[in-house]
C-alpha cells in the first residue's frame, strides 16, 4: 500500500473506521440515519460515542469538541478532555451518547443579529452524523451544527442542510415524474477550487495593514506585476512546492481530496482544487482547508493571505463553487449525454437552473457580498457584479431550436483536430470555457465564479439548492397533474426558455458594452455590499426560504443585519489602520527624507555657492506637495471615519462608509503610493510590493 493510501483518511471517523469499529447492528442504524435523515436512538449514540473515543484515543487525542461554524465566517470550538474522576481518586476516559449528540457553548458573544439579546448566553451544538468527525491537534472534533436556545439557526450549517433537504424533496419529484422508480436520494455535490496568495513572515510582519486587514491599504506596483502571464500555470518554487505537499499531506489525513495545484495569474498567487462531494461534506471542507493552508504556511516561514484583494493592481482570488447534483443511483442530472437535444431529463433540470438563477440573481449576488470581494468584482480576473449565465454555443442553440420549434441541427459531437498527427484526436466539450462569467456551464456542472476566497461556500449553495428547488417545485406542480406529460413538458420548457433567456450571455463581461446590455435586458447590477444587501429582505426572497423552511423570517432579517454589521466593521477597521499607518509610518519617512535632502542641498551650495541643485529642489517640492495632500486628506478621512460611527441605523452607516470613507481612502493612498515610487527605498518605512509578491 503507498504512503498515501496508508494517510488517506487516518484521521477521519469515516465510513470504513466505523464499519470496523461499530456493532453491526449499530453501524447499520447509523447508516440509516445518514441515509435517510431519521433520527437517531439514543442508546445507538452511546455505542458510537464509546467507540469514537477509544478509535480517538487510539490516534493520540486527549480532547473532544463540537466543531461548528458560527455566523463570523470562520469556525469554533471549545474543547472538552475525555477525563473523568474515580473514586478511588484516579481518572478515567469518558464519552458519553449525550455528549456525542448535544454540546452548550456559551453563545452571546456569536453574531446573532438581533435574534436574542446579549445576556440570553445559552446555544446548543447539535451533532451532524452526516460529516464525519475527524482529530486536529490532539482533540476528536465532531462537526455540529449551533441554534439559539429558542431554536433559531445561528450558523451556516443548519440552513445548509436545509437548503439540501429541499432540493432532494423537488428533485425527487422531478426525476419521478421521469419513470427512475430505483432512486431514493438526490444531492447535490460541490468542488471549491481555493485562490490564496503566499508572502514571506518577515514582510507580513512589518506591515499593519496585512496582519490587521488581511490586504495591503498602501503598495505601488512595481515595474512587472502579471504583465507577461508567465507566472500563471508556471515551474513552482522549491519553497512553495514543500508547502503544497505539506498542505497536500494535511488534507489527505483529514480525507480531504486535494486535486489539483497550480500557480495562478498574479505573482505569489496559488490554487488548490479538490475533487468533488457532497454540498454539506465540501462545505466543512473547504473551512478546514482554509485553516489548514494558513497553518501550514506558519511552518514553511510564510502567510497564507486568503482576502479577496490583498494587493491592488494585479488579481485578487476566488473560490469557484463547481455545483452538481445526481441522484444516489449514480446519474448527474446536468450530464448532457452525446445526444443532449434528445435528453428531456437533462434539458428539464438545466432550465430548472436557468430559471432559478433569472428569479433570484439579486440573491447569488447577496450570496457572495463583503467588503473584501467588492474590491474583486469586475477587474480582470475576476466576473462582473451582474448574474449571467454562459452556457456555450451547442446548448445555447438546442434551446434556441425548442423555442422556435424547430430541430436541432448540429447533433454530432466534433473530434477537434489540432494538426499535429502525433497527437490524438479527441472529443471536443460541449461548451468552451468563459472566464468572464459568474455563473458558467463546464460540462456536466455549473461554476459559480464569483465567490470570494476567504468566504464559507455555504451562503452560495444555500441559495443554489433553494432557488433551484423553487423551480422544480413549480415544474412537478404543473407536471404532474398532465394528461400528455410529453406535451406538458415540452410547452413548460418552450415557456421556460423565452422567459429567462435573458439571463443567458455568452460573450465578453468585462466589455463595458454588456453592462448596457444587461440593463436593457432588466439584469440587476448589484455593485457593492451596501447596494445589495435590501435585496435579501424583498418579500419576494423571504417567501422564497421561508416556505421551503431554509431560513425563518427572523433568521433573514438577523443575516442581513450580520452581513451590514461586519461590512461596516470592516470598513472601519481598514480606515482606522489607513490613518494610523499614515500617521506612525509615512508621514515620518517622508519627513525625514524632505530634511535629509535638504540638509544635503544646503551643504552642497555652501561646498559650491553656485551649485543648480534643480534635481534636488523639484524632489523637495514634490515630496512636500504630495505630502501635504495626503496629510489633508488623512486628517479629512479621520473625521469621516468618526462620523461614521455616530450613525445608528446600519444600511445608513455602510452608505456612508461607500459613499464617503472610501473615496477618501483611495485618496490617501494615491499619495501614499506615488510617495513611496520616489522616497529612497531606506527611508520608506514597510516592504513593498516587489518585496511581497517576488521575494517567497
């Protein structure tokens, strides 16, 4: 067996571990509860626990803890050891059924969004029997899923599971409806693929606006950024390359499969892709390997920075969520097939997904919102803030032909031809790719492009599963009572492609010309976090979640008040550091530059009275000029940033920060960035840009 196999999965409580380690009769109920969602019998739950524990123990661990994922974006845990006392006055190791199923952290300081007040502290940790436990750091942690004493979601997992309950409930009537009498189970399956940038320890550290903001607020480009492209897919470094495969051995153990590795556009600029699994599986996933990559980085000497914009003027990072979903018999329902003008099932569901992505773009757009990814959206590497689709020019033109009522004419499948006869001929896909797209059709999925790098997937995929079951609700409402089902099908999706077409544009989206298109069509442009968020409390939208009882209107209303509240703590994190840097660091180095010069034309013309010193003087005056500026505009932005805080209603406060805080912040560091291209590199007082993106 290779080393890999022997690590795959070692430290994972999996399906294999709990065949060997559980009474069949309990591996079996646990199965079923897995399977089918059925509750689990409390005497099953001790037989678990006891042997979950001793399976920990055996690995080392000293420790339990519910793992869950609050409403801050990343996850938590309080541990708990296995010891217990005897009473002879010695300790054994315990871990009871109770303990496995329901944890009581103390929850008032989590986002909660009004949903209770801060002295109500109780919440509870449910456990999810459906991600398997695994051990981090000595301690056995149990992914759970955390509510309110009053039993509101406070978290990203209960909606998630929700979210997935609803769409297998309409998905399941759908494929009915196709004669598949053998399926029990639809689900739907992610792939994140993972952006992350890499920069040198001693140069995060001498800088206050990565270690307290996660991306630089000051940085000039330097003369190369991502010009010539040839970072992109280029020979890895050494020093990197042992940081991937550490990476890659981390992830193994915990039975995450981590895929693909790759340089990415941007100097120092990486990507990670695992191969797909289930929506809630790659969810947690996805928050360990995030945590994981910064981990492993502390090792190698580096930081792993996962903000969607840490440096201006060269790509920012995404996180493409590659959506699916199958049924348990093995059959993806977005697979076209050779002949996919002729696969009804295939074309039902993919108008199912054009359908949901048309009536609910305002809330894919909500999905991905932050005051990080507003920096991202629409430059280069990165989508527009406007939903569309890109299906490609075969689909594209087989519903065009069902529209019109016509056939299809251009069912054979190609062989691309290269011209090179050495190499084989192979089948050309069905759709090219579209990076340009936020939401694009690659083969027998759909890549959600415009989610950010440091986000939970979950928000995407919630939305995802209910939008889309929201269609399949109203296909099998309005097919299943047909007498010509054929008929019904065929008008339903005929009906279904003119009304939503519009969402669907292959072209260019970072041409200016399709943000007017997208407006003559009725496209939300959604650009900031400010801009979209009273989407999200529509009626239209809370009808949505709250009849397929994802979300209650209470917990909808809490998320938007969370997600203006960090929006709006993040903005003042950025400007007070923007200030303080300025203040502390530049406003000094430059100074001292100004006097050094100065100093220095003053003894040359006392050394030679008539020395021109022009070079020297124009420096002066432009270091001072530009000096001023920043000073005057740093004190402006200082004051803005106060006023800020005295605003009581949230949505007017993240306003105010977009309309009037950020435009004063690319001020200061406008000035800030063209000081720094012509102080001398000694005085200028933080590593810049070449120093952080080529020196790794």
């Amino acid at each position: 067996m290779s080393r890999v196999n022997e690590m795959f999965g070692s430290m994972v409580f999996n399906d294999a571990t709990m065949r060997e380690k559980l009474p069949k009769e309990t591996y079996k109920a646990l199965k079923k509860t897995i399977q089918n969602g059925k509750g689990l019998d409390p005497a099953i739950a001790s037989s678990v626990a006891s042997a979950m524990k001793d399976w920990a123990l055996e690995r080392g661990a000293t420790h339990y803890t519910h793992w869950f994922q609050p409403m801050t974006g990343v996850t938590a845990e309080k541990h708990d050891g296995f010891i217990a006392p005897t009473d002879d006055g010695g300790a054994i190791m315990e871990f009871s059924g109770k303990e496995l199923i329901k944890g009581e952290p103390d929850a008032s300081s989590f986002p909660s969004g009004g949903l209770r007040a801060t002295f109500e502290a109780r919440g509870y940790t449910a456990w999810d029997p459906t991600s398997y436990a695994f051990i981090k750091d000595g301690t056995l942690c149990i992914p759970t899923a955390f509510c309110s004493y009053g039993g509101e979601a406070l978290d990203k997992k209960t909606p998630l599971l929700r979210s997935i309950e609803a769409i297998n409930k309409q998905a399941m009537r759908v494929v009915k409806l196709f004669g598949n009498e053998d399926v029990k189970n639809v689900v739907t399956t992610v792939g994140a693929e993972q952006e992350y940038f890499l920069v040198d320890r001693k140069y995060f550290d001498q800088r206050n606006d990565l270690i307290y903001c996660g991306r630089t607020l000051f940085g000039a480009m330097p003369p190369k950024g991502q010009e010539l492209d040839d970072h992109y897919f280029g020979s890895i470094k050494t020093r990197v390359k042992a940081y991937m495969r550490d990476l890659d051995d981390e992830l193994w153990k915990l039975g995450i499969l981590a895929k693909t590795e790759h340089n990415e556009a941007a100097p120092a600029q990486h990507e990670l892709a695992p191969i797909y699994t289930s929506t809630n599986i790659a969810t947690d996933h996805n928050q360990l390997t995030m945590e994981i990559m910064k981990r492993v980085a502390e090792r190698h000497g580096m930081v792993c920075l996962l903000h969607e914009k840490p440096f201006e003027g060269i790509n920012g990072s995404g996180k493409h969520n590659n959506w699916s979903i199958s049924t348990d018999t093995g059959v993806n329902l977005l697979e076209p097939g050779k002949l996919p003008h002729e696969n009804a099932q295939f074309i039902t569901f993919l108008c199912a997904v054009i359908k949901a992505v048309d009536d609910y773009q305002d809330m894919l757009r909500i999905s991905t919102v932050g005051a990080g990814n507003d920096h991202r959206l629409g430059a280069n590497e990165a989508p527009p803030a406007i939903i569309s689709m890109f299906l490609g020019d075969e689909l594209t033109e087989i519903l065009e032909a069902i529209e019109g009522g016509v056939d299809y004419e251009g069912a054979d499948k190609r062989e691309l031809e290269i011209g090179v006869h050495v190499l084989p001929h192979f089948p050309q896909d069905t759709t090219d790719r579209n990076r340009t797209s936020p939401f694009a059709f690659t083969g027998n999925k759909f890549e959600f492009r415009m989610v950010g790098s440091s986000m939970s997937i979950s928000g995407p995929n919630i939305v995802l599963n209910t939008a889309i079951a929201e269609s399949l609700k109203q296909f099998a409402d309005e097919l299943e009572g047909a007498e010509n089902f054929t008929a019904a099908l065929n008008k339903l999706i005929k009906r279904t492609i003119k009304e939503h077409k519009r969402i669907i544009f292959n072209g260019n989206g970072y041409d200016d010309a399709w943000v007017k298109e997208a407006e003559k069509r009725g496209l939300l442009n959604l650009r900031t976090t400010p801009d979209a968020l009273p989407e999200f409390i529509k009626a239209k939208n809370i009808k949505l979640f709250t009849e397929h009882k994802v979300f209650t209107e209470a917990e909808m209303h809490s998320r938007y008040e969370i997600h203006l509240e960090n929006y709006c703590k993040v903005m003042g994190i950025e400007a007070n550091t923007m200030v303080s840097m300025a203040k502390k660091y530049i406003f000094p180095a430059v100074t001292a530059y100004i006097k050094d010069l100065s100093n220095t034309v003053n003894e040359l013309k006392a050394a030679v009275p008539n020395a021109p010193c022009k070079a020297e003087g124009e420096l002066i005056l432009k270091l001072s000029e530009l000096l001023n500026a920043m000073y005057e505009d740093n004190k402006r932005l200082e004051e803005l940033s106060t006023e800020a805080t005295k605003l009581s209603g949230l949505q007017e406060r993240a306003d105010y920060y977009r309309d009037n805080v950020i435009p004063y912040m690319a001020k200061v560091r406008a000035s800030a960035d063209e000081l720094e291209l012509i102080t001398a590199k000694k005085y200028w007082p933080m590593p810049t840009y070449g120093d952080l993106i080529y020196k790794v």
